[in-house]
C-alpha cells in the first residue's frame, strides 16, 4: 500500500460547507471501513481538511475522492501527497504494512 496526506482546501462559503459535512463525513466512514483512511479532520482556521490515507496507487486513491461531496459539488479542491511512513509509533504498524 502507498501512503498519502490529501488536503482538501474548501472553495466554498462556510454555510455551504456546513450543508455538505454530513454527506462528506458518510463518505469518510467507508474510506475508514475499507482500510484505507487513518485520520481526518478540519484544519485549524477552518480553511479545509487533512486526511491521512493509504491505498494501493494515487490514481486509486484520487478515484476515491472523485465521491466525495465537497467535490462533486464544487466546494473542494484536493492536494494528494505521496509519502513514505519511514519513522511512526509503534502502535501504527500494523496499519503501515
């Protein structure tokens, strides 16, 4: 599995964002049951998000995303960086290999 940090940044108005969290954290929790989604949550001022993922390819993981209803409605833009977990607690690896 690869890993990622996707940084979601909203292009939206809060108000919009608010009308869209309920669906967009529905859309989290199956990244979360499939294995593939560590962590998320908004960034701090509430510009957007992070998410920690892994996935077997980038494109995999950007299809993923390609759901998610920040996204398909114009709220949202993705950053997705690839990164290699070489240093981590030992309580993450079972989730790193």
């Amino acid at each position: 599995m690869k890993h990622f940090l996707i940084e979601i940044q909203y292009t939206a108005p809060p108000e919009i964002i608010a009308g869209i969290l309920a669906d967009h954290r529905a859309f989290l929790q199956i990244g979360y049951d499939q294995g593939w989604l560590l962590m998320s949550g908004p960034m701090n001022p509430k510009t957007g998000g992070i998410v920690i993922a892994r996935a077997p390819s980038l494109e995999e993981i950007q299809t993923y995303f390609l759901n998610d209803p920040y996204g398909q409605n114009q709220a949202a833009t993705y950053r997705f960086v690839e990164f290699d977990p070489v240093k981590r607690q030992p309580v993450l690896e079972d989730w790193v290999r």
